[in-house]
C-alpha cells in the first residue's frame, strides 16, 4: 500500500461518534502500517481517546469543528447547515482537496450522499452514484447495488450500475472478469419491466471485464450465483433490509429452540465449535462498509450503529478501493459503455438537462 495513504475521518457520525471511530481506526492503523487519518470533529471528544489509543494518535491529525449532522437531519438541511462546516463536509472535501484518498462516515446515509455529490461531483457519463453493498453468501462475497441512493432506474442507469459494480467486485474481491446479473422477477427472457430487459440487451453488447449472465432472482443473490447483482435503489434497500431481517430472525429462533430442553443445551454445547464458526461468518461486522460509486472520489458509509470491529472494516473497504483504483477502473470503463448510448436513450432530467 502507498506510504503515503491518509483516510478521512467523519468523527461525529455514527450512534457513537468518537467512540466508536477512534478505536476502529486503531485496528486499522495496526492493520495497515503507514497510514495516516484525519479525524474531523470535537477535539474536546476526540483528544482524549486517541491519548488512550497511541498506535493511532502517532499517524493522526485532528481537524476541529463543533458541528455535525444528526442522524436525523434531512438530505437538503444538512447540505444548508453543515455546508463547509461540518465534520461530514470537512472529511468529504479533504478528498477534494487531494489531502486524503477516501472518507470513511457513520453518518447520516441521506446527507452523506447528498453532500459526497455536492463535493465530488459525478463522474462524466454517470448519471447517477448508486451505494454497494458487500454481501455474504454461499460462494463467498457478492457486490449488490444500487442498495438505496437511486430510487428507480432505466436501462442506460442500470448499465452504469453494472459498469461501477464490476469496477468494485475487480477492486474488492481481486476477479478480472466479474459475472453480473440483473435482479428480475423470474430468469426468462420476456419476464420483467421493460428498462430490465433493455438493460440486458445493452450488457450482452459490453466489450469490458465482465461477463452478463442474464437476468437473476431473489434467492440468486444469497447463493452467490454472480459476483454482481445489478437493481435500483428501492428494490435494493428493501432486498437488504429482508435479508438483514431474515438473519436475525433465524437467529432468534435457534436460541429459542436451543435452550429450550436439557437435551436441546446439551446439543448446543456440543456443536458450540460449529456456531461459532456460523457466527463468524454471519457477523455483519466483517462485511460492513456501503461504497459509494460514480464519484470524483472514495466515499465508504459505514452502518452507523456498528462498533469498532466493524468501522474498522468499512475503513480496509475504503483503502482496497484506493489501492485497487476504483475510480479510474470506472472511468475506464465508462468509455466503453458510453459508446452504446445514443442521446434519445439519456433520460431527460426535471431541469430539462440530460
């Protein structure tokens, strides 16, 4: 990894703020030798845990502001009253600026997309950013997007998606030539809207590292059947939300059913040996961090209740994207794909533009 590597740090965000970040950057600090952090928020809150934490306070520096989004804050309001202020703001414009390489927030997801947009600005031919997500399964680990930053999309936004979605799984996962699916209601040809099955006309006509297998369905996603599943923001986030739903509840229920008679406990203890190794491989820590994709820059959302392990997993998502060079794979790509669009099939925006 470049020596010189420094990772922006939203202090505040997060149900924690500091609390959580601080000790997380530890454990990345000690994973990753010669990176750096810039921590931005309250240094009356952030000085004293990193006096506690000196492998970290060694490679950081602290850049002090007294405001923050609230988790709560509405997109267009945190953009009004957190605009160049904010620990949000600050560590999105550092990445601007060329003083870090991404920036990593607990935030609020509304805002910090808002202002990563505002910031960054997206790339040229990307329509719209869309999040990804890291997603357990079957053969490993899966890319899914969009996961929630585009409600609704055509066919030309959902090529994009494939496009980012690939540069992702190549950066992240180490594939040369990732397998993509689009989410669909059934396999078949003829099934689905009219903007998915025009999707996967443009991708069989793609000349880029990846490989369109055709349409996929909901259970598709957790067996790993492709290494990319390609949606839009509101199918995506109900999709994520399901499943995170769905682990908890068989959770829940194989506690109930394993303390429920002596021989039941005894069961469990002895096949503690293959829980554990269930719940390791379940433990959303280990797959945290939603990467924001079509930027002018390295933006990772980190789930905002999550604790150190898993911050500190969103920050090594954030350095893979760096040191693999996400956005240039992106723009890269983005010139083949662009080749395919004629300006009838840009949708015309609200303002008129395309």
């Amino acid at each position: 990894m470049a020596q010189q590597m420094t990772i922006a740090l939203d202090a505040m965000g997060g149900d924690r703020g500091p609390e959580v970040v601080v000790p997380g950057a530890e454990l990345s600090a000690i994973r990753h030798p010669g990176l750096h952090f810039a921590l931005f928020g309250d240094r009356s809150r952030i000085a004293p845990l990193l006096d506690r934490h000196p492998k970290l306070k060694d490679r950081s520096s602290i850049h002090h502001t007294d405001v923050f989004v609230a988790m709560d804050a509405k997109p267009s309001q945190a953009l009004r009253q957190g605009r160049g202020k904010s620990s949000m703001w600050q560590a999105i414009d550092a990445v601007r600026k060329g003083e870090a390489q991404a920036a990593v927030s607990a935030g609020n997801t509304g805002a910090l997309m808002a202002m990563a947009r505002f910031i960054l600005k997206t790339l040229p031919g990307i329509q719209r950013p869309a999040i990804a997500a890291i997603w357990p399964t079957l053969r490993g680990d899966s890319v899914v997007l969009d996961v929630g930053a585009t409600i609704g999309a055509d066919a030309s936004q959902l090529v994009e998606f494939a496009v980012m979605g690939e540069a992702m799984a190549r950066c992240l996962l180490g594939l040369e030539k990732p397998t993509v699916g689009l989410l669909n209601v059934g396999v078949e040809e003829i099934k689905g809207v009219e903007q998915v099955k025009e999707a996967g006309r443009l991708l069989r006509q793609l000349h880029l590292p990846l490989e369109y297998v055709g349409f996929v369905e909901g259970d598709d996603i957790g067996k790993g059947t492709v290494d990319v599943v390609v949606t839009e923001g509101f199918t995506g986030n109900i999709a994520l939300k399901a499943a995170e739903g769905t682990a908890k509840q068989i959770s829940t229920y194989l506690k109930l059913s394993l303390s429920r008679t002596l021989i039941s406990k005894l069961g469990a203890f002895l096949a503690a040996g293959a829980f554990r190794a269930l719940k390791d491989r379940m433990d959303p820590r280990k797959h945290n961090g939603g990467v924001f994709l079509g930027l002018n820059g390295v933006v990772v959302k980190s789930h905002g209740g999550t604790d150190a392990l898993g911050f500190a997993t969103a920050v090594d998502v954030a350095i893979e994207m760096v040191r693999n060079d996400l956005v240039n794979k992106i723009k890269t790509d983005v010139v083949e794909m662009g080749q395919l669009k004629s300006p009838a099939q840009v949708p015309q925006l609200a303002d008129g533009t395309r």
